[in-house]
C-alpha cells in the first residue's frame, strides 16, 4: 500500500465532500488486526501499540478506539485512533491520544483524510463530544484550519539521527554543556543502571516527585509507570545514575522498531553539578547506535520552555514545530491546562508534601489527557 514518509506529499484539500463510504469502529485492545497493522506501517510508532493503550485504560480507565474504513472481516488498511475522554471536570471528547506527545492517523490516501474526518464530524455531534483532538506529527497539512480544524497548542519536537558514527554524535554535543559534563561524570564516578525492576522504578519516581515540584507541577500516579512497565515489557526501560548508592537522575525511554523515545526524566537538583543526566542521555545513544536504533526521539517542548528546548539543541539534536488540532463544536472551548485551575494547583503543588503532592497527580492526571 502507498505510504508517506513525510508532510509534504499531504498537499490535497481536504474539504470536498464524497459520496459515502462506510466507517467501521473497532477496539484495539480487542482486534487482533491492529497490532498487527501497526507493525507494518511506516508511519506507526510506540504510541499506537496496544501496550500503551492498555496502560492508558489501566491508569485512567481511557477507552481506546479506532476509526477505519475497513470493514471489519477484511485486513486493515487505514485507521485514526483515538482515546475517549469522559471527565465531569474537563468533558468528553476524543483525544488522539493523552499524554501521547504525537500521534498520525495510519492512512494511505487523500480519500481516507476525508472519509475519516467527515465521518468524525457525525461522530462529535452524536455522542455529545466538546471536541475531537489530534497530534499529528508528520501528516499536520490534514487538519488545516481550511477544513474546520482549528490549531489547538504548540510545541517543538526534536530529534536526534544515530546514523552517523558515535565519534560524530559526541562531536555535535555542546562543548562545554554537554561534552564537559559528560566528562565530569565520569571523573566523579557515576555508576549506572538500567532496567525495569520495582526498585528503580520506586528510584525513578521519587526523583520524579522532587522534579514536578521544582518545576509546580502535579505528578503523574506512580501505577502510571507501574502500568507502563508491565504493559510494555522489554520496550520499557528505566536508566538510573548513581553517586555512589545516591540516585541523582533518572530517565524512561520506550523502544519501538527503529526508533527510541525519550518519554521522561528527572533528577535531584544538588547534585546537577555531576552531569548525571548528559551523561545518561550519553549512555543511552552509546546503547541505542548500538543495538541499530536509527533515531531518538526526544519528544515534545512547550514552546516558552526555553532551558529545555536549548539542552535538546545542545545534542545535536533536529527540531520542528508540533502542531494539535481539534474538531470543536464551540469555538470557545479552552484547553483545561491553561484555565484557571492549572495556575493554582501549580502555586499548590510547591506546599504539598510529597504524599499529599503524589495523591493529587493520582487524582487529577485521568481528568488532563
């Protein structure tokens, strides 16, 4: 079947109106086909799989779904996924997909953009949705404001190629914010672990604690990594560096075909002057070039995140903007992370100690996807 591999052969409008095709709904969780299907498209990644769908319904009781115009005794060859939202905070609505920073609709022609969105348009009205979100990241020009899908938020995404030899990749690092921290390092001693066992998790996640509060923000529950690391296997790891038995920095990556994802990081702030975290974004490309993954996805940046956003470019690392879309019945409609609400918990979360700050995460994140 024909597949992009890039946004530029997504260059139709996208407004005319066909005559009617048949869309099918399936569960992904359930339809053997879709694993399956994901394996096979090029533009498929981590945030497709079932794995992490089954971790999303585990932690926030999400229902994934997917949209297709296969029907279904027949082998897929389209599909828009999807998780419904359904909040007495925030609304019901589609999401594809919570706290997933990107997600293309796997399709492979100008008819299935159409079919799809027009079929979503019904779908939106029918079951009483706010609005129905998209995260694209190669194939952005299908939700242009031209076709009723207005852009929602902005972010930068940033990639790192492993195609060329280490040597070149450590050369591209900034001298003296990476290079130079990588080594004091490995002066200092650093030790390093990885895996997925209960312990560095329960490691990884105490450093997580300390960083959501650095930065007022609520953490994320901690079955939400437990549900990971079980739901995702061997494609989940947990990389941890040590001051002698001190963990002082800690990093998730997800693997999936070619490509490994940098999903979260964290790290203890009095000891930032040890380089722990270049040197663990430094033993993870080592790792990554040598078990052949092509690429590391760095994953999305706010775009006032200055700090962060300069430490990706100081990797060398390629970037474009992130654009989401929506389908909204209400021009009005405003994302709940930039309400009201959000501020305050922010000015909160800096009082809260650790227990009541994780409990607040546990009961607010299933409310933001």
């Amino acid at each position: 079947m024909p597949l992009w591999s890039n946004a530029q052969a997504l260059s139709f409008p996208l407004c005319n109106r066909l005559p009617h095709v048949p869309v099918f709904e399936l569960d992904p969780l359930i339809d053997a086909r879709w694993d399956y299907f994901v394996e096979q498209h090029s533009l498929a990644g981590v945030f497709h799989t079932s794995a992490w769908l089954r971790a999303l319904q585990g932690s926030y009781q999400y229902s994934p779904k997917v949209f297709t115009t296969s029907a279904p005794a027949e082998p897929l060859t389209n599909g828009m996924l999807f998780c419904e939202v359904n909040s007495w905070l925030t609304g019901r609505r589609l999401v594809s997909l919570p706290f997933s920073d990107h997600c293309d609709p796997l399709l492979s022609s100008a008819d299935e953009v159409r079919d799809l969105i027009e079929h979503l348009r019904t779908v939106m009205v029918g079951a009483h949705y706010s609005h129905v979100e998209f995260r694209p990241k190669l194939l952005e020009r299908c939700f242009r404001v031209g076709c009723g899908s207005a852009s929602s938020e902005f972010f930068l995404l940033h990639t790192l190629p492993l195609d060329p030899p280490l040597g070149d990749i450590f050369h591209n690092f900034h001298k003296s914010c990476i290079q130079r921290k990588i080594h004091r390092a490995e002066r200092e001693g650093l030790r390093y672990t990885k895996g997925r066992t209960e312990l560095l998790l329960t490691q990884f996640y105490q450093l997580q604690l300390r960083t959501r509060r650095r930065h007022n923000l609520q953490p994320q529950p901690y079955d939400w990594f437990r549900n990971l690391a079980v739901s995702l296997g061997d494609h989940l790891t947990v990389h941890v560096a040590y001051k002698a038995a001190q963990a002082v920095a800690a990093i998730i990556t997800l693997s999936f075909k070619e490509t490994v994802t940098y999903k979260y990081g964290c790290s203890d702030e009095r000891f930032s002057h040890l380089g722990g975290t270049p040197f663990l974004f430094w033993k993870i490309i080592e790792e990554s070039k040598t078990a052949g993954f092509r690429r590391i996805d760095l994953g999305r940046t706010e775009m006032d995140n200055l700090g962060l956003a300069k430490f990706k470019d100081r990797l060398g690392a390629q970037s474009q903007i992130l654009k989401y879309y929506r389908l909204s019945n209400s021009p009005s409609v405003r994302e709940f992370r930039t309400s009201w609400v959000t501020p305050l918990l922010r000015r909160m979360s800096s009082y809260m100690p650790d227990s009541v700050l994780a409990v607040s995460g546990r009961i607010l994140y299933r409310h933001l996807g």
